[in-house]
C-alpha cells in the first residue's frame, strides 16, 4: 500500500532533505519515510504538470519545489498557501504510483487538509481519475462532512451513467464513533430505493448549530 500521511504538508519546506531521510529513518514515523521516497521519485520522474485542481502549473528545478500562477508569478511551495503544500505532494506523488502501477491499495489520510470545500470536492474527482488507472482499492480517512456527502453524488453519477462516478457496490463508508466502535453508513434512499451514505449523524454539528442560532431570538 502507498501511504499518504496528513503530514505530508512537511514536505514542501524540506524538498531538499528528502534523499537524507533514509539516514535517519529510526526517528522518523515509516509512513512518512516511505511516502517521502515515493514523492522524490514523483518530483524527478516529471519536474513540470498542470495542476487544474488549484489552477497553478508544479515546477521542479534545482532540487526546488515552484508553482507558476495565471499572471506568470512564481513562487516557492514552501511560500504558498498550506492548502497547495497539503495538495500538491499528494497529486504528484499519486499520479506518479498509479500511472507506474506500483501499488495494490492506497490509502490517503485527510484529503480535505486546508482546502477550501469546493477545492475538496475538485480533489476527489482526480483522485477517482487515478485510482481507475488500475484494479485497485482506495482507502479514505477523512473529518470532512463535503467529502462524505459528496460521495452521495459520485454514486448518482453512476446510477444516471455519468462521468467521475462510483458503483456504490464497490464502497464502504464507515463511522467511527469516540467509544471506538464503527458504525455502517451505507443505506438505501427510501424514495429512489438506491444505495446512498447515510450522512445524517454526520451533519449534527450543524443542526445543533442551526438550532441554537433559531432558539437566540
């Protein structure tokens, strides 16, 4: 499995430590060192790609991480926004193991990391794309409430044979409750009868929210 740790925001302010990490992997968590190779290979295997996700074009050059805004500026990874260093090492690194067929399984933690939501959901579509280069299975850890209720729409996408969607027997969706326990979230939409993520525990945040907001008169 490829590992992608939330930690992998790191990585754009240490591009040029990545090769010495093996020299000190005993203190290093093994994710983060297995991820840090295969984001080195990503950054040498293609130094220049258009990223639609953010709209900025990746450029490696000089052991050095940039990107290339609309008006032309350039600018260093490691000064941008925390959403770009979250995203970009993710997209590289993920582009570079599907499109080589390194990997079985993928497994992603928090994708959403800085992101603003509709950035999110643009994320998760160019996840889908890469994953579907080969039979394998992806693994989502995730604490956004867009990711999950976004889900409900890929599934539509398939049902309604759309572009981007997922065949909602091929998914899992799981809750992890603070006790430790897990809790189903696939169910069936009592109007349509189709398999959807039952997203209504996730959303009590909010409802509470809403009601203490309507009960302040």
């Amino acid at each position: 499995s490829l590992y992608v740790p939330a930690e992998r925001i790191m990585y754009a302010s240490f591009t040029k430590l990545l090769p010495a990490l093996n020299l000190v992997n005993e203190s290093i968590s093994k994710n983060l060192l297995y991820f840090s190779v295969d984001y080195n290979n990503a950054t040498s295997w293609k130094n220049r790609a258009t990223l639609p996700v953010l709209g900025v074009e990746y450029v490696h050059e000089k052991d050095e991480d940039y990107i290339l805004t609309d008006n032309g500026k350039q600018l260093l990874l490691k000064s941008a926004s925390s959403g770009m260093q979250s995203c970009i090492p993710l997209l590289l690194t993920l582009d570079y193991a599907t499109e080589k067929k390194q990997y079985y399984s993928y497994v992603i933690e928090e994708p959403e990391c800085n992101l603003f939501p509709e950035n999110q959901l643009r994320l998760m579509d160019v996840i889908l794309q890469y994953i579907s280069r080969s039979s394998c299975s992806l693994t989502i850890t995730t604490h956004s409430p867009y990711i999950i209720n976004y889900l409900n729409l890929m599934v539509r996408r398939f049902y309604r044979g759309k572009d981007n969607g997922i065949n909602p027997e091929q998914l899992t969706a799981y809750y992890v409750t603070e006790d430790g326990g897990v809790t189903d979230l696939m169910a069936i939409d009592n109007v349509t009868h189709e398999n959807i993520v039952n997203t209504i525990d996730l959303s009590e945040a909010m409802a509470n929210i809403y009601s203490e907001y309507s009960s302040l008169r």
